[in-house]
C-alpha cells in the first residue's frame, strides 16, 4: 500500500503490575522496540513508561492486525528483559490501544515522553492509561472520550 496514516497508542503492563523496569533498562527497553518495530514496517513514535507500565504511540501498517504488532513487540521486549531478570518477568496478557488521529501525534508523544512526571503528579489521561484486568471484557470497557485526545 503507498500511503497510509493510522496512529495507535499502545500500553502494557508487567505481570501483576510487578515494578520490574528500573531506570537502567529504559534504554535497552526502547532499543529493542526500536529494532522490532523497524524489522515489522512499524513506525514508532514514542515510547515511554513507568516501572510497571510501557506506553508506545506506533503507526501500524494496515496489513498487520494491532494484536500482532502488540505480540511481536511484547515478544521480543520480554525476552531481553528475561535475560536481564533471570527468566523472572512476564507482561500481563492484556494491553490497550486507542488509535488518534495525526494532529494529536505531537501530544501523544509528548504524554508519553513524560511518564515518569505525568506519575509522579497524577497529571494522566485515564482513556491513555488503561490496560484491562483479564476480568474485564471487551465489551465491558468503557473509554473516558473527554480525558485524552
């Protein structure tokens, strides 16, 4: 396909929402996304997140589903973490994805650019910050459409 413009912003959580990703492994973390995302014709825009979460704002091409591009990039993420870990991390099942549109790139980068102060002064965009428990249907969600762009 020539032209395409599809926007995703994804978010994942570590098993049990377990604080496993330390300062440290941040940039090893994004470099494996980066590689993953550039061997599936991924455009990645962003990455960022907290010690127990990853947010990622990614153009998809669209012959790849947004649930194989989650488990390819979850994939390979967690492998490098396990050989950091000792084999001791897992992500949750689950993630979420709310797609915008190209005018709110800049603010979704920026949103997730600044996780770490977005946290730590609760300044968060709850439709953006959701990932579903493995109780929660698909059906059941219900996304704040005034929280985030």
């Amino acid at each position: 396909m020539p032209y395409w413009r599809l926007y995703y912003h994804l978010i994942w959580a570590t098993k049990d929402r377990l604080p496993l990703i330390d300062a440290e492994m941040w940039p090893e973390l994004t470099r494996v996304l980066t590689l993953t995302s550039h061997q599936n014709k991924l455009i990645l825009h962003a990455v960022g997140g907290v010690a127990d979460h990853v947010h990622v704002a990614v153009s998809i091409p669209p012959a790849m589903s947004v649930a194989t591009a989650v488990g390819r990039l979850k994939g390979s993420s967690s492998r490098m973490m396990n050989q950091h870990l000792d084999d001791a991390f897992g992500w949750q099942g689950e993630y979420g994805v709310v797609s915008f549109g190209e005018r709110h790139l800049p603010q979704v980068v920026a949103y997730i650019s600044n996780q770490p102060r977005r946290h730590a002064n609760n300044a968060l965009w709850p439709t953006l910050e959701h990932v579903p428990s493995p109780r929660e249907s698909t059906t059941d969600q219900h996304l704040d459409r005034h929280a985030a762009p």
